[in-house]
C-alpha cells in the first residue's frame, strides 16, 4: 500500500531487531496490531517521531505489558528512555497484515449495508481496493455506488479471475449467505468478511471473519445491565425444591420459568417488580486466554 511517505530505513545490523520468520504470531496479538497501526498512524500524521509503549498502549486500548509482548513477536523491542520508532513501527506491522500491497475486494449484496460499505472512504487508505459490487437482483444491475457500477452475480466467477480477488465481502441476507460464500470459494476466493447473520461453512484453508452488530450490542446490553445492578432477570427467587427427586433440574425449571415471566412483562411494556437479593453471587464472567471477552467474531 503506498503511504505517500518513504519507507523507514531499516535499522543498521547492530541495531538491528530479533525477528524469527518461522515462529507464528498468536491470534490475539494479530487482532490488536490493526489496533496499534491505527493509533501509530495517527501519531506519524501528526509528525510525531517517537512514542513510549505506555503512550501506544493507552491509544490503542491495551495495557503497556500486552503491547510489549505482542511487539516481541514483531522482533521489536523499542530503545530504553526513548520508546519505538513510529514511522519504522508502521511499516513493521503494515508489512506483517499484508499490507505493503493492494488488496482486490468483492462487496456481495448491494442493499443498505452494501452501499455503506462500498462508501466507506477507508478501505483504499488501509490497502484494499473494492474491484466490483454484485447483487443477485437484475434491477440493480448498472445502477452506480461510490462511482462503481452494480453488476449481476453472473459475472462473479469472471470477476474474480479476471480482478485475482482473494478477499469477498457478503452483506447478503442470511438465506442467501452461504450459496454467495460456496460460490466465492470455487471461483478462488480465501477470505470472507460476512455480515450476514448466520454461521457460514467453509473448507480447510478458507478463513472468515463474522462481524454481527445486534452480538455487539447485546454484549453492550449486557454490560449496562451489569451497571445498574439488574444482574438478574427474575423477578422473584426460584421456589425451593423439597419434593424428592426434583433436585437441581427442577430449580433450573423455576429459573427459567422466572425469566421468561419477567421478559413477558417487559415485552408488555408492564415493570417487573424489584429482584430480591441472590443467594449466592453471580457466577465470575468467562473471558478468553488474554482475561477480555469474546471479541465480535471475530468466525
């Protein structure tokens, strides 16, 4: 991708960082460097030469010792009392996303979400060129987004072959999803971005990333709920089982028979009555191997 500034000169042998070819970089560490480039772009923009991990660390949202150990992986270990080089930074963790080159991408369903991201002004800054805009309905064949004409799924195969498209986008609605993504794959594509709203197959070698805006804002929902001490959606404590037999699964009946009592009265638009107060705490939140919770997809 040209960045319209020369690329940082690579530091002599001396100077010169541990970087292993061979050795893979963990997946989380390669969701967040796109987090780091982000916030070092901002930085080289406003001519800034250098930074410390801690100030990288607060732009990118992470703490100063991830971004360290993320960085050891890059062969990038900063220079004591002066920090890491921001223009050498960009080019590092450019080069290791792929971005030191164009990448062709095909946006599959053209409604809304198609128009937007066709629009999306920051795909050609950040290395990707939208090469065509399909749709499976002939009446928007010809019509224009973002100065590219809409062309009908026919053409899909000759697209790809003829644009070398690696990377397909679906904003498709999710009945139609998985027929675009098997269609994607046998013409070639090794990629794909859905936005669909549904779980899509593919075979060893593909990979794809989910991204489900009403997961995130129910993630969002739960956290507010969290905030305002809702931690539970009853709105009376499970009956006490005395009878024999009943045990655990008949207390998780009455949990569930609570819950759906209290979301009834909510969808009626009717105030539960205050929870009484638990018996026990709730349960510690699960989080993933770096103590966060599950990113979007992520897929």
């Amino acid at each position: 991708m040209a960045t319209g500034r020369p690329t940082p000169a690579t530091p002599s042998s001396g100077d010169a960082p541990r970087r292993t070819r061979g050795r893979g970089i963990p997946d989380a560490t390669v969701a967040r460097l796109p987090l780091y480039l982000r916030a070092l772009t901002a930085l080289s923009e406003r001519s800034v030469p250098t930074v410390s991990s801690e100030e990288l660390a607060a732009a990118a949202g992470v703490n100063s010792a991830k971004l360290r150990k993320d960085f050891s992986y890059l062969g990038s270990y900063g220079t004591r009392g002066v920090g890491y080089d921001v223009e050498y930074l960009v080019y590092q963790i450019s080069r290791e996303l792929g971005l030191t080159q164009d990448w062709p991408v095909v946006i599959v369903g053209i409604g809304n979400l198609g128009h937007a991201l066709a629009n999306y002004g920051g795909f050609a800054s950040r290395g990707f060129r939208v090469a065509a805009l399909l749709d499976a309905d002939p009446a928007l064949a010809g019509q224009t987004a973002a100065g590219l004409p809409v062309r009908h799924m026919d053409e899909l195969e000759e697209i790809i072959r003829a644009e070398h498209v690696s990377i397909g986008v679906i904003t498709t609605p999710p009945g139609a999803a998985q027929q675009v993504c098997d269609r994607l794959v046998a013409a070639g594509v090794t990629s794909i971005l859905n936005f669909a709203p549904t779980v899509l197959s593919v075979p060893d070698g593909v990979d794809v990333r989910k991204v489900d805006l009403s997961i995130e804002l129910q993630i969002l929902a739960f956290h507010e709920q969290r905030k305002s001490g809702e931690d539970h959606l009853t709105d009376e404590p499970p009956a006490v089982v005395s009878r024999a037999g009943a045990g655990a699964s008949g207390g998780a009946k009455a949990v569930a028979a609570a819950a759906a009592r209290a979301v009834s009265r909510r969808a009626r638009g009717k105030a539960a009555p205050p929870a009484s107060a638990p018996s026990a705490a709730a349960p510690a939140t699960d989080r993933g191997e770096d103590g966060e919770l599950p990113a979007v997809m992520p897929a």
